[in-house]
C-alpha cells in the first residue's frame, strides 16, 4: 500500500474515531446534562404541586380557626341553636369558601351539626356514612394541639379530602372547650384545575386505590417507597412525568402525584447536539479534505516523485543517474543523502566492475585450466585454458554437470573423493589418462567458502612437459657433470699420451731386437687406442659448432648401411629398409645424426651378434605430424628392465671391459636433445630392442648447439 | 742438408720436457737445429733477440703466455714469420682454440701426434706443399 494511501486512510480513521468518540461524549455529557436540568425542573414542579396542595391544607386550617375561636361556635357546640345554623351555614358559606364539609362536634365527640355541599353542583349532598369513624380513628375528636388543631388529607368514602380540625374556644381563644369543628375540602378536579392554573402544570392524582390496581402506577409506587420523594420519568409520548407521594394525616402515602410537562430541554439538547455533530463532521471532513491536500501538496508528491526516482534508477541499474534536490527541508537532506549514496555506490561498483573484470581477465588467461562448480556439482565457470586442455566449449559447459565431462577422465573421482572428504583444500599431482592422451597434472581442488553458497573450484595445470624437461635437465646435468670432468681428463691424458706414442714411435726406429720391435709397436697401437677413448670423451664433453643443412635423413640412414654394409654380411645382420620415400629435407647437422644411427647400429649388430650369430635389423623412417621418426627395431636379446632407464647414462655399459666407452647413447642423446628432438629406448628381454629417433621438421637455417 | 748454413732452425713452443726431447730428437736426426721455449715469453724474448726461425711449432696451451698470443704477437709484430707457424693442441674442441684454428686456416697438430706427423707438417711447411691432410687421429 502506499504512503499516499496509507496516510489518507490513517487520516479519515483518525478523523472517524474522533468524530465517534465526540458522538458518545456529546451524549453522555450533554444530553445527560439537559436531562439533569429537566429532571431537577421536573422535580421542582412536583414540590411546588405538593407545596400548593399543602398551601391549601394551611387556608383551610386558617378558615377552621376563624371559626374555632369564636363564642357564637363556643355556644353552638353546647347547645344546637336553629338559628345560629341558619345564618352561618348557609350554601353560600360552602361555595365562597370552596368548603365541602363542616362538622361541630360535641367534647363527647357526637356531632353537633354536619353538612356536606358540593360547591362545584351548588347542592347539598348527603352527609358521608363514615366521617364519624374516620375522623375518630385519624384522632381529629379533641385535638390536642390547641393552638394549631390538626390539618391534612384523609380518605372520605374513597375520596381524598382535605382535612382541618379544632378545638372549639371563644373568641378570646379561651377554654375550656365545647367542642371540635372540623372542615374538610375534596380533592376533587375543581381543585385540581385550581392547582393546575396556579401553577401551571397538567396534574393527576391518583389515591391509593387506583395505585393499586393500576401496575404501571404500581411500579412508580414501589420506587418512591424505597427511594427518593420524588420520581421522574419520562414518558412515550413526548412528555417527562414527576411522580410524589403525598402523606394522609397519620403518616401513610395516600395520594400519588403525578405532573407532566413537554421535553423541552431534552428536545433541546437533542437539538444541540444534532448541530454539533452535524458541525463536528463538517469541520472533520474539512480537516481530512485540507490535511491530505496539504500532505499531498508538502510531502507526499515529492516523496512520490522521490520514490519514482529511486525506481527508475533500480529498475535502470544505472548508478550515474542524481535525483534533483529541491528546497532545504529533510526530504530534500533524504535526497542529497540518496545522492551520496548513490554516488558511493557508483564508486565502488565501478570498483568492483572493474576488479570483476580484471579477475575474469586473469582467470580467462591464466595458462592453468580453472573449472568452478556449485554444491550441486553444476558447472560455473571454466576458463580458456580449461577449454584447450580438454576441448571443452566454454560456453557450452556452462551449468552441465561436471561429471558429463567424460574428458576429464580420472580428474572426476578424484574431485568427487576431494568433495566427499569436506576438506578445503587438496593439492595432487595426477597422471591424467583419457584415451591414449597422458598427462601429468598438479590438480589443486579448493572449497571456496562455508557459506549458504559453497562454490568448489578446480585448478589444473598440465606440467607434462615441465616433468619430461625436468628429467631431461637431469640427465643432461649428469652429461654436463661428467663431461666437465672427462674434458679435464682427456686433456691431462693427451700430453703422456703423446710422449708414450712418440717414444715408441722413436724407439722402433732404433735397432732393437725384432721381438722389442714388435712390443714398442703394441705400446704405440695400444696408445693410439687410448687416444681414441680420450678424444671420444673430449667429443662427449666439449660443445662445438655444429654445421647445419638441410639433409634427407634416409640419405643418412643409407649412408650408415654402406658404411656398414661389408661388416654386416660377414656377421650374417640382415637389414631390412623401410624408409618413408617422400619425407622433407631437415635442417641437422649431417654427421652428428650419422653419428648417432652408428651408435645405434653397432649396438644391435654386436649384440644380435652375440646372442645367435645373426639377426635382422629393420629399419623404418616416417614422417608423423611435425616429426620425422626413424625406428630401429633387432631382434637381439633385449635389454633388461633395470638397464633400461640407464642407457643413456654416460659410461654406462653391458658390454665387456674394452668392448665400449659406454659414451655412445650418451653422446647421441646429447646430439638428439641439441637438435631438439627424441631420443629413447623400448625393450623388453627376449624380445629384441627398439631405439627411436624423433627429429623435428623445422626450417630455420644453423643454429649454434 | 747437414751443411751447418743450410741447417733449417725450429723454435718449439712446449712445456713437456718430454715431448721437447722426442721432437727435438727426430728433428734433428732429419738434420734441423730445434730450439726450445717452455713458454711463450722465451719464445718471444729468443725471436726478438735476432735469432732466425725457419719453423715455428706452437703448443697452444703453455704457461705465462700461450701459443695463441704469441701467434698473435708474431701477426703484430712480424706477419712475414707466420705462415711458418704450425699449431699444435692438446684440445681442439676447446671453444677458444677452434675460434683460433678456424680464423688461422692454417695446418695444425693434435695431441697426441705421431712423429711421422710432426716430420710431414714441417717438411710442407718448407716445401711449400699445398697443405694435406695432415691427422691420422682426427677430432670428431
């Protein structure tokens, strides 16, 4: 979601939960405040109905002194007197002072004089049955305040009545008394409309009877016994209703009172509170409405366009690009700090960029094969080397499993062992051998980290010709050793050797017996042979220049066998030729290889000789890629295993004391390496021996050896 | 050839005693005078003292001066005397002897030579004979 969706949203709930808290608040505050007021207002009225209802108890108390303390009521109450009846208590007594009953009683208690009038009717009515029992039973015979009497409300037949009672004095409020005067006034709707008018209310009185059998009033009744004197409620139809008690003369409720009046002050607050909700939700949606806007305006497009930027250049992958800094405030700070970081990251991805390519240019060139997998033994990377040496597509391995690469021959066990054996690094030197091809290969398998990514590489490098040069170097070392030496020797020896020729040579000439003729002329022979070893020895040691041309090496090779030609057919050799007739003329130096197949030559010959009188010598020239091989093949004994690898090691020989130098193969190896080409030996006893020579076809002119 | 006047004079550069004396016997059978020089400066102190050489034979390797610089001195000082210089070496395979023996084309000895040899190299040196060749043992 974005920032622009998530703050308006935050906003507007923001916004809503306000506007919902205001709307319970309003209510539990306001409106409850309103119903307070109305409530107290209600409760008011309903003491002011009960003060007027208890205001009327008082004026007829006062009307019943007036007549209490006067001495015409004094007598009247001693004596019934006609005429006293008939002035005083006419109607119009009862409807001017809106009095229903009067009764004088005697201090016996039985009644005088007893009237009931129905002022409202303007007529007499009949005197109520149980006036005289109630008004003994309520105490109102005699009472004992003399001062005040007893006022109140009783029940008269079922009809509330207000009640007035006083003992009768004279006028000077004297006794002893005569008796008691009691008044008493309905509670009827005439004085109920009275009460209305004063004090404006609708007013209903219901007596307990009606209480009773009515269950709504019932409830209301049960409430105000066990809680306040007054109870408000509000009603169904629009009106709020309070409801009191009021007491009869001893104490017990009586009459419950009920006023009614329209909700005003709760429609009121309705009102005010609709408005201010109403108000509320304006003012939130013009927040909401102005806030996003200026959100929008101030941060949110710039952190859009912020956003966009940063995108772009994500999605581009191109770290040159600089946002725009606009103003001065921390969204434009975010942007110069982007930029920064973009720009260090610029830096050293041009860094890493290039140390890549330099790695990837020092891996592609390296002369050694590097071949990389993954745990899953999928091929990463191998370079150009690796392609060469084992004519791999570089490309084209890419992600193959390394051991589908058949050409990598017993490398694949070895790199499996190296994998399974967990450790990080195994250095080897292997003899590789894939379909005739041998090589021998320093592999150096490494476990690059111990990472979720484990990355395994191979480096391979051939040292095939390192070794063959090392043990070349080795042998000419040895060549170059004891040539040194036999040079020192060969020239010591020259000097003695001259005098011992010389002398014998002189003495001969002497006469001498013929027998000491013959013997200083073996001490020359002998000498001159000696001469021979030396100067072999000194040709061995010594470098000398060596006269190149271009030669046909099967004209060397027939030259050899007309030299030998005689020699051969004396000792039954029997040569067979099988020289290649169109083979290139090579640059060599034309003795020095005539030297060497006389080397080779001899030592077939002598030994075929030796071991069956006879034998044959084939002899096979060929040209092979940029070689020309001559093989000399005998069917001679062989030579043993152990002598082998030790022929061409100087003064090295089979034969008997005096038969060989053992400087011949030495010689020819020495003439064979200058040339640069090969010179070796395969044997095995019993079977004859096969000595090959390998020259390389080559065109430069001499070349100094 | 035994006329005292036209005795030819040799002077042999050798240090071996022994080789001077055979040398120097047969020579003089054959009716030269031999002079001998165990060294080059000798020889070159006895060519300057007005002695007159009709042969000069060089062994080559000799001590404080070897038969290559007092060759060289003669090519300096006397050229007239050096095409009667016969070289004769213990090692023709030395590096710095062949460089010296192809630059003299001249004929040369090689140790150990026969007395026979010695006899033939002089005679064509007197002789003028075209030079022949003069090795029964060859180097290589």
């Amino acid at each position: 979601m974005t920032i622009v969706k998530k703050t308006i949203i935050a906003v507007c709930v923001v916004s809503l939960a306000l506007l919902t808290s205001l709307y319970f608040i309003s209510n539990a505050i306001y409106l409850k405040g309103f119903d307070k007021i109305e409530s107290q207002t209600v409760e008011k009225n309903v003491h002011r109905v009960t003060e007027a209802i208890a205001a009327k108890v008082d004026a007829l108390n006062t009307f019943c002194y007036d007549w209490a303390d006067w001495d015409d009521t004094y007598d009247f109450a001693r004596g019934y007197n006609q005429e006293f009846v008939d002035r005083n208590f006419q109607d119009e007594t009862f409807s001017s002072s809106d009095i229903n009953i009067i009764a004088i009683l005697d201090t016996s208690g039985k009644m005088v004089y007893g009237k009931a009038y129905d002022f409202a009717d303007s007529m007499e009515i009949a005197f109520p049955d149980d006036f005289m029992d109630i008004v003994a039973a309520q105490g109102l015979v005699n009472p004992a305040d003399m001062d005040s009497g007893v006022s109140g409300i009783i029940n008269i037949s079922g009809q509330p009545t207000l009640i007035a009672s006083r003992q009768i004095l004279n006028s000077l409020s004297e006794g002893p008394t005569t008796g008691t005067i009691i008044m008493g006034r309905f509670l009827n709707t005439t004085v109920l409309s009275d009460l209305a008018t004063t004090t404006h209310l609708p007013i209903t009185l219901a007596p307990s009877a009606t209480v009773q059998s009515n269950p709504d009033l019932k409830g209301v009744a049960a409430l105000l016994n066990t809680a306040a004197s007054v109870y408000v409620r509000a009603e169904n139809n629009g009106y709020i209703a309070g409801y009191t008690f009021i007491n009869d003369i001893t104490g017990n409720p009586t009459l419950l009172v009920k006023i009614e009046m329209i909700r005003d002050i709760h429609a009121q607050g309705v009102k005010v509170i609709g408005l201010l909700r109403l108000s509320s939700l304006v003012i939130g949606i013009i927040f909401c409405v102005a806030f996003i806007i200026l959100m929008y305006k101030i941060l949110l497009t710039r952190l859009t366009a912020l956003k966009n930027n940063v995108n772009k250049i994500g999605s581009m992958g191109d770290l040159s690009v600089r946002i725009p800094v606009i103003g001065k405030d921390e969204l434009s700070k975010l942007t110069g700090n982007i930029n920064n970081m973009l720009e260090s990251l610029e830096k050293s991805e041009i860094k890493r960029r290039s140390q890549k390519e330099l790695l990837g240019h020092i891996i592609a060139n390296t002369p050694n094969a590097v071949l990389a997998t993954n745990e899953s033994e999928q091929i990463l990377l191998a370079n150009r080397a690796f392609e060469r040496i084992f004519g791999a597509d570089e490309a084209g391995i890419i992600g193959q499993q390394f051991d589908s690469l058949v050409q990598l021959g017993n490398i694949i066990p070895e790199f499996r062992a190296f994998l399974d054996s967990g450790s990080m690094n195994l250095k080897k030197e292997l003899q590789y051998n894939y379909q005739g091809r041998k090589k021998t290969i320093i592999a150096s398998f490494t476990r690059a980290s111990e990472d979720v990514d484990k990355l395994f590489f191979m480096i391979l490098t051939d040292v095939t010709e390192e070794r063959a040069k090392q043990e070349r170097l080795y042998l000419t070392d040895r060549l170059v050793s004891v040539g040194e030496m036999a040079s020192g020797i060969a020239h010591e020896l020259n000097n003695p050797l001259t005098s011992v020729i010389g002398l014998s040579e002189v003495l001969a000439e002497e006469d001498v017996p013929a027998q000491m003729k013959e013997d200083l002329s073996a001490i020359n022979t002998e000498a001159k042979r000696a001469a021979v070893i030396v100067k072999n020895m000194l040709s061995f040691a010594r470098k000398r220049l060596s006269l190149k041309q271009c030669t046909q090496i099967n004209r060397v090779v027939e030259d050899v066998l007309k030299l030998r030609g005689h020699e051969q057919s004396l000792n039954h050799i029997n040569i067979v030729p099988n020289l290649a007739p169109d083979l290139p003329e090579i640059n060599v130096d034309f003795f020095q290889i005539q030297q060497v197949f006389i080397n080779i030559v001899l030592n077939a010959e002598q030994a075929m000789v030796e071991a069956h009188g006879k034998g044959t010598l084939t002899i096979t020239s060929e040209k092979v890629d940029d070689i020309i091989r001559v093989t000399f093949v005998d069917d001679g004994p062989g030579i043993d295993k152990e002598h082998l690898n030790r022929i061409f090691d100087p003064f090295f020989t089979t034969k008997e004391v005096g038969k060989g130098t053992g400087l011949g193969l030495s010689i020819s190896y020495g003439i064979i390496t200058a040339h640069h080409g090969l010179i070796y030996a395969k044997s095995e006893t019993g079977k004859g021996a096969t000595f090959v020579v390998e020259l390389p076809v080559q065109t430069e002119n001499t070349e100094e050896i | 050839m035994a006329n005292n006047e036209t005795k030819h004079r040799v002077l042999f550069l050798e240090d071996e005693p022994i080789i001077s004396r055979i040398v120097t016997r047969i020579l003089v059978v054959d009716g030269f005078e031999v002079d001998i020089a165990p060294n080059g400066l000798v020889a070159r102190d006895k060519i300057n003292s007005g002695n007159k050489y009709d042969i000069f034979i060089f062994d080559i390797r000799t001590p404080i001066m070897s038969g290559i610089e007092l060759y060289e001195y003669l090519e300096r000082e006397h050229p007239e005397m050096t095409d009667r210089v016969i070289i004769a070496t213990g090692d023709c395979l030395n590096d710095i002897t062949k460089v010296f023996l192809e630059r003299l084309k001249r004929p040369y000895l090689t140790k150990p030579y026969t007395m026979t040899q010695i006899k033939t190299a002089v005679r064509q040196i007197l002789n003028m004979e075209p030079i022949a060749d003069l090795e029964e043992i060859t180097c290589p």
